[in-house]
C-alpha cells in the first residue's frame, strides 16, 4: 500500500506534467515566452486548498500581458503575474526577498 507520502508525491507529478503539457501548447502561440510556476505547488508543501501560480515572462510587458491572458482563459493558473523578461532578472535578483524566494523556489515549465 502506498503511503500518503508517495501518493502526494504522485498527484505533484501528475499536476506539473499536467501544466506543462498546457504551458507548451499556449507557448505555441507567444514566441519568445516563458513561463514559471511558483508559491506552494513549486515548493512542494501545496494542499487541497492551494491555487496555481504563475509568472508570465516575455519580451515586453504588453507580450507578458497578452501570454498571462491566455494561460488564464486555458485554465492553467489561478493567479498570473506578467513580466517582462528585464523586469523578471530584476526582481529575481533584487534585495525583495519576496521575489528572491520566487526565484529560488520558482520551476519553469516550459522546459523540460
């Protein structure tokens, strides 16, 4: 019998394999645009109550915004922040250590 352990380990997989699997197919129609996952479900520590997060990177703040419009109406994320990619390594490597946790903790999907 599998424990809880395992089986919370399981159903991650299954949700960031999931993810990806959108993520690639929205990334199909923004060139350029990459797009991360972050808070609990990154982390590893999410529950039944936890929403999907993620950042929205492109080139430019409108390609951010236009990428996080869509991953929203796919259904892949619950809160979606845009960034533009210079904005993205600003914050990632700033002193906020909101966003320096963000970038430590955050798992690009669209990459393998």
């Amino acid at each position: 019998m599998a424990t809880l352990a395992a089986i919370r380990d399981q159903r991650r997989r299954t949700l960031l394999a999931e993810l990806r699997n959108g993520v690639v197919a929205v990334l199909s129609h923004h060139p350029g645009g990459e797009v991360w996952l972050f808070g609990s479900l990154a982390r590893g520590d999410w529950d039944a109550y936890s929403d999907v997060d993620l950042l929205a990177i492109a080139p430019s703040k409108a390609a951010a915004d236009a990428l996080a419009d869509a991953l929203l109406e796919a259904r892949l994320g619950d809160d979606v922040l845009a960034l533009s990619q210079e904005r993205w390594q600003d914050l990632r490597g700033g002193d906020d250590p909101y966003w320096r946790a963000i970038g430590q903790d955050a798992i690009r999907l669209d990459q393998p």
